[in-house]
C-alpha cells in the first residue's frame, strides 16, 4: 500500500520513474527494513519494548542509501567522462534506432 501512494506521488512531483524504482525499491525496502525494527519477533520495538533494534535497521537503512548513492555517483561520472549519457542532437533527430542499428524501429508510415 506504501509503495502504491509512492508511485501515485510520483505523478503528482512529476519526476521522471518510468520503471516506478523509487516507489518500488525505495520506499518498500526502506519500509520492509524498519518494519523488522518495529514488528520484528523478540527483537522488534513491540514485542520487547525496546527501539534499539528499529534503531539498527534505520542505521543500516542510511548507510545503504550513502553507499548506494556514492556508488551510483561514481558510475555515472565515469559514464559521462568516458562514453557520456547523451547522443549527439543529429542522431537523436535522424531517429537512435537508425543510427544504432541501421533501421528503423516503428515505421508505421511513409
């Protein structure tokens, strides 16, 4: 459900997901991984009273996002110095499947 008004927030921000990863893997791991913390057996804020554990998966929770977003960083700068992210504006216009592959992808119409 979480992860559903996500993907609705989406549209609402108006930021481009196409594939709804935000929504999807963000917020459901991030809620899956402090929902051990809180409901987890034994260990979990509401069966033994105690946040310690909720405070761990919140603790873990940051450093993956740090190092997924030092990472990610990295790729991409790497990316952009050696091959870049973008096409040149001719072959964008001329259509990338025929320049990539030398025809066209959709040619519904002449």
């Amino acid at each position: 459900v979480v992860c559903a008004f996500a993907i609705d927030l989406k549209f609402k921000l108006g930021f481009d997901d196409s594939l709804d990863v935000v929504g999807i893997h963000l917020v459901g791991g991030l809620v899956g991984t402090l929902y051990i913390g809180i409901f987890g057996t034994g260990i979990g804020w509401i069966d033994s009273g105690s946040g310690i554990q909720l405070w761990h998966q919140f603790l873990g929770a940051v450093g993956v996002m740090v190092y997924s977003f030092v990472m990610a960083f990295i790729i991409g700068w790497v990316i952009q110095k050696t091959i870049g992210f973008r096409i040149t504006t001719e072959d964008e216009v001329a259509g990338v499947d025929t320049v990539v592959h030398g025809e066209e992808g959709y040619a519904l119409a002449e």
